[in-house]
C-alpha cells in the first residue's frame, strides 16, 4: 500500500516530497515474521481482510455497518476454535489478544455497543471521562450526606433509595413501615458515622459496599465491573481528598462544589479489568503497541477541515500507517466510500483513498477495482462484502478455572461478642405497641393543641429528637432569638415537614418552658446541658435474664411487662442519651418520649406514664444511660466522685403529655441504691486495670 502510493509521481506516500527532496522518504521493511500461525478451524488466518462497502454512508450509517460487521467477524473468530499453533496447538485464541483501534470515543461506543450485543466482553483503554462525571457519584453524595447526619430520616431515606444501593420497593417499605427495622438501619448507619470518623471515609465505603454485598450482587449485572470499579476509585479518591480537608461536612461540601463546576476534576475514570476482555484503544495510544489480531473497521472515517486540508491528510496517513502495523497475525479493515453531511463520496479524500490513488471525488464505484488493483497478487489477502442486515453470533466465554480450595482459618472467633444498645435488647418484643407504625402509620391525631395533632410514628420521633436536640444545642432560645423560630421553618421545608412547622415551633417552646421534675425548672433555664451523650461500654458475658430480673426487682416491682430479648451479652454496649444536665450539683439523664398515649392531655396520669414505660421497657434504658453517666463521672471526677451526692437520677418526657397531670414527667430516682450492683452485674474484669 506505502509502496505504491511512494513509487508515483508526486509528494509521496506520505506528502513530504518535493520535487527530488524527500525529508521523510519511505523505507520498506521487511519483518522477521514469527514461529506461531494464527490458524481458524485448521486453515491459516489471512493476513488482511477487507470489509468493503459501495454503499455512501454518511457517519451515523459507517458507524452502525462496520461495528456490526466488525463485531460478528470478532465473534465468529472467537466461537471457532482458532489458536495459534507451531508443531502443535500452542494456545487458543482469547478476547485479550484482539484490539479494536479507533479514532474517538465516539467510534468506541459504536463497536462496545456491537461486542455487548453479541455477549463479547471489551474494555475501552482511552476512556478520558472524568471520575465525577460519573453516574454513581451523585448516588455515592448522597450517602456521604445521609453517614455524616445519621439521625436524619429524610437523608437516610434519600441514600437508601439510590439506584446504586438498588434496593426493592418492598425492601424500602420495610424500613419505612417497621420500627425495629428502621431502629436497626439507623444502628448500622451510627456505625457508619464512627467508622468514618475514626478510620476514614473510604473504611466507612468499603463497609457499607460489603454489608449489603454490593460487590457480589454488581458483577452478576451487565457492566457491574464498571460500577464497581468507579465506586471504589472515587472512594480513594474521597480518602485521599479528605486528607486536606477539615472533616465530614467539608469533604462533602467540596463534593457538592466539584459536582457544580463542570470538568473541575483532573481525576479521570478507571479501567475495570482488561482480562480476557477485547481491548478497544485509540490509534495514538496504539503506538508502540502490537496485538495477535487488529481491527480497524472505520479505515475511511475523518472529519474534513477546508481551513488546513492537508494538514490533515498528513497527519491522517501517519494515524493509518500506525494503525496496519499494530497487528502480529491478522488485520481487518473496514472500507466505505463515506460521505460527510451533505456531501457527495469522500473516499478519495481519506487517508486510506489517497495511498490507493483514488482520483479526486471518483464515484463509489471505483472502491472495490482500486482495492483488488492494490492486493491482486497477494493470496494473503480477502475480501468480503459489508452489506446489512447481518446476522448476530452469540458468544459464550468459556468457563472460568477452578479456584483453589479456600485455606481453613482455625484460630479461635467469639461469635459471642456483639455491639449492643437498647434496640438489640427489645427487639423481639411479641406484639404491636402502641406508638408503633403498624398501628398509627404516622398519621396526625385529632385535637386542637399542637402536641396531639402533630403525626406519630417512627419518622416523626426521629425528626422531632432531632429538632430537641438541634434545639437544646441553642438553649430553646426561641424568645429571645428571633432567627431561631425562621431557622427551624427553613429545617422542616428542607425535610418535607413543611406543613407542621407552625405546630411544631409552637410545641418547642412549650417544651422549652415546661418545668422538669423534680427540679421544677424549665428546659430554657437549665444552666448546664449536654445534648446527645454518646456512650460506648464494655459488658462482661451477662445474660438478659439477669438484667431483666434487676430491673424488674429494682423498678416497679411486681407489675408485669414483656420479657427482653433472650440473648448473652458480651462486648460493647452504646447509645445516645438525648439530655445530660446539672441541677444542685448533681447529673441528671432525660430521654424525650414522643409516644401519644392518648388524645388529649388528661390521658398522661402517672399510671399511664408507668404503663408505657414498662410496656417499651424504658426503665431498663434509663438504667443504662445512668450506669454510662456513672462509668463517666467515676473516670471524670476520679475519688472524689459519692454517687449519692454526684448522680441525680433518670427522666422519662412524653412530650405530648407536658399539659397533663404529671407534666409529662416519669422519674428514675435514687440510683445510687442500685447503680454499683448494676455495675457490678455488666462491669468485666480486665487484670491489671481498675474500673
């Protein structure tokens, strides 16, 4: 092909010939060949087939005929047997030792679409799209959000039904209509939150990714490798990002502002594993490179540019010398008159028409004689017709090799040890409660005073703890800070709680005005608080029968209520306790209670307080709470901590009971009577180390 295009008269076969000065002359060379034949179905490969077309095709049309001829070639070479053989069969032919070249991504995806249609598994190496661009980030946003404001049941909800995570709707319906359900998604997302504080967001990924064993469900998907490539590539990169930022909230407003400003990110995507895939990559990648078999299917396609036309050409003949030279045994090219837009047949005008000697704007007719002119005399050499429509050839890969037998750990594991709260220990309670979702299904009671009329269930809880403890962290200031009460309309717009932000701000500063038992001073006017206490205790191996009958001896002795979870405990122990506060010198613990009891204040007496409390069995919560506190001022205060004269007790709010004839208020009192034989029953003794 060079040959002849440098043996006529004029620039040469690469252009740069001027009269007799030839700056870049072409030198032939004749390669050494090889020891192994590519053999198909026991016959030799030919060395070159060309597809042809007389057809005009215009872009789109090139696009769609040579990817698909392309393609089934590819196909059936693949599902023949074909190896490659000296004495004797020395390996069979595998998608790795196939490349596809083209000149854009473009090109790319019209062969990636064709192999996929025929089962045949590619990777495209000059993918440049950039790693934010890509379709799992806005997803993978979304959990970063909802991991860093675990509380947040609107965010929660948003990362739980991303098209990444790929839940069911019947999964999502569970967590939405199950409290236990949800108390335990909500457990697993704290531990999300520690794990990203204390090891990173990318231990806090991989986590995630294996918890619901994303990997494993990704690649039995079409282009689950992909996905599961870019997701672990933009968690290092989150990882490595962090390192310069200063915590959670600013990696994720960084993530917002890349994802607004196009193009921001110099990272690019990722290759998924090229193994046994056939390779598609760009000519000028190509260089240097050499593959068993090359194809080459749109040899005709350029773009014209009137401005710098031979400088075009120029660089065109240079892009097709490297791409015939890539190929070890077998190259197939696609050849189409091709027309640009509006225009007629522009084959002469290709890099491939001008090395034929194409005459200037000849008709489509003259492809097929200058091709057979160029190769008659070599046997190596076929030629076939590209005509559509074209049969598809599934292609099945073969089997994957035996693995290994997996090596046996035999160290010794305490399945035993478990993290544990107050959910895991009530979690099998054998009946509907009575401010559960499955009664109530969130819905507003009837009544006049924004308590009762504000929706019950377990969204509601979660949302209004969260307004308590957003609340608290400004001392329930609403009188006197007039942006408070517009900062919490702007909270319930933002989680679709719009429509109750009046009753609620109303009802915040109810509470915020409510005097707390026994002190009989208000929220407002505490001088001390600390919202949130979380807490994490090691538990020596306990049965909760032993816990259950503490609590049911130290508490209201002698009224029933339903059994804890059967179950030992051994490892950790944590929670979240809602309110710490100091009053006289002494530490108090308040959990707010949203359940509605009934439908107007009367039906909050102190029987109906006790009754839910041991109908959920707070008691054995606020005992729990109590003891962390105690662990804490035992560590904080060291010997000069007396729990008689440093630890006040545990209360229990009903929120929606604070007009009623308790004000809502249900005590734990006296603790220190039984808070060291608490501690005692659940402490484990460490050797060496004192409590």
């Amino acid at each position: 092909l060079f040959e002849g295009a440098e043996q006529r008269v004029g620039p040469g076969a690469f252009r740069f010939r001027a009269k007799d000065d030839a700056p870049l002359p072409f030198h032939p060379v004749q390669a050494r060949g090889r020891d192994e034949q590519l053999l198909c179905d026991g016959r030799p490969q030919p060395a070159l087939t060309v597809a042809w077309t007389t057809e005009p095709d215009n872009r789109g049309q090139l696009f769609e005929r040579m990817a698909e001829h392309c393609a089934e070639h590819l196909g059936r070479l693949l599902t023949s047997a074909a190896g490659f053989y000296t004495s004797g069969l020395q390996a069979l032919l595998r998608p790795a030792d196939l490349a596809i070249l083209v000149r854009d991504r473009h090109e790319a995806a019209a062969v990636k679409s064709a192999l996929e249609r025929r089962n045949i598994p590619s990777v495209y190496l000059s993918d440049r799209s950039h790693l934010l661009d890509s379709a799992e980030t806005p997803d993978i946003l979304l959990w970063l959000q909802s991991v860093a404001h675990p509380r947040n049941p609107r965010l929660l909800r948003a990362a739980l039904g991303t098209s990444t995570l790929g839940f069911s709707l019947a999964e999502l319906e569970q967590w939405a209509r199950s409290e236990t359900a949800f108390e335990e998604i909500l457990n697993f997302w704290m531990e999300l939150h520690h794990c990203w504080q204390r090891q990173g967001v990318l231990s806090m990924l991989q986590r995630l990714l294996h918890h619901f064993f994303l990997p494993a469900r990704w690649l039995q998907e079409k282009d689950g490798e992909r996905r599961l490539t870019q997701v672990l590539h933009l968690a290092e990169f989150l990882q490595r990002t962090s390192a310069h930022l200063e915590g959670p909230e600013a990696l994720i407003q960084w993530l917002i502002h890349e994802l607004q400003t196009p193009t921001s990110s110099p990272e690019e995507l990722r290759l998924e594993s090229d193994a046994d895939r056939v390779r598609i990559i760009t000519i000028h990648k190509a260089k240097g490179l050499e593959f068993p078999v090359v194809y080459l299917p749109f040899a005709t396609c350029f773009k014209p540019q009137p401005e710098a036309e031979e400088k075009r050409l120029q660089e065109d003949i240079r892009l097709l010398y490297v791409a015939l030279t890539r190929a070890q045994h077998a190259l197939w090219i696609g050849v189409s008159p091709f027309k640009y837009k509006t225009s007629g047949p522009l084959f002469s005008a290709s890099a491939l028409g001008w090395l034929l000697g194409a005459t200037p704007g000849a008709p489509a007719e003259e492809l097929l004689p200058l091709l057979q002119e160029t190769w008659k005399s070599l046997p190596e050499v076929h030629f076939t017709e590209a005509s559509l429509p074209l049969s598809v050839t599934g292609f099945i890969p073969p089997p994957a090799p035996a693995l290994r037998p997996a090596s046996l750990v035999t160290g010794p594991f305490d399945r035993a040890w478990a993290i544990h709260s107050f959910s895991s220990l009530t979690r099998s309670l054998a009946f509907v409660l009575p401010d559960s979702p499955t009664a109530q299904q969130n819905s507003p009671l009837p009544g006049t005073s924004p308590r009762h009329r504000f929706p019950r269930g377990a969204w509601a809880g979660k949302f209004l703890h969260e307004q308590l403890a957003w609340a608290a962290e400004r001392r329930f200031t609403f009188d006197t800070d007039p942006t408070l009460n517009l900062q919490l309309h702007q909270r319930c717009l933002r989680q679709g709680w719009e429509t109750h932000a009046a009753d609620l701000e109303q009802w915040l500063q109810e509470i915020a005005l409510t005097p707390i038992a026994p002190s009989g001073v208000a929220l407002r006017a505490l001088p001390h608080t600390f919202q949130e206490m979380e807490f994490w205790f090691p538990l020596q191996p306990t049965h909760t029968e032993e816990l259950d009958d503490f609590c049911q001896t130290r508490f209201w002795p002698g009224h029933p209520r339903p059994p804890l979870t059967a179950r030992t405990l051994k490892g950790l122990m944590m929670g979240f306790a809602d309110l710490v506060f100091l009053w006289e010198d002494r530490f108090w613990v308040l959990d707010y209670k949203s359940n509605a009891l009934g439908e107007n204040d009367a039906a909050y007496t102190r029987t109906a307080l006790e009754q839910a409390v041991l109908t959920h069995r707070y008691e054995v919560q606020l005992a729990l709470y109590l003891l962390a506190l105690h662990r804490l001022l035992k560590v904080r205060l060291g010997s000069t901590y007396i729990p008689r004269q440093h630890l006040g007790g545990g209360i229990d709010l009903f929120l929606r009971g604070i007009q009623g004839p308790e004000r809502g208020s249900l005590l734990l009192e006296s603790p220190h009577e039984w808070i060291e034989t608490l501690d005692a029953l659940l402490t484990p003794a460490f050797p060496g180390i004192s409590s």
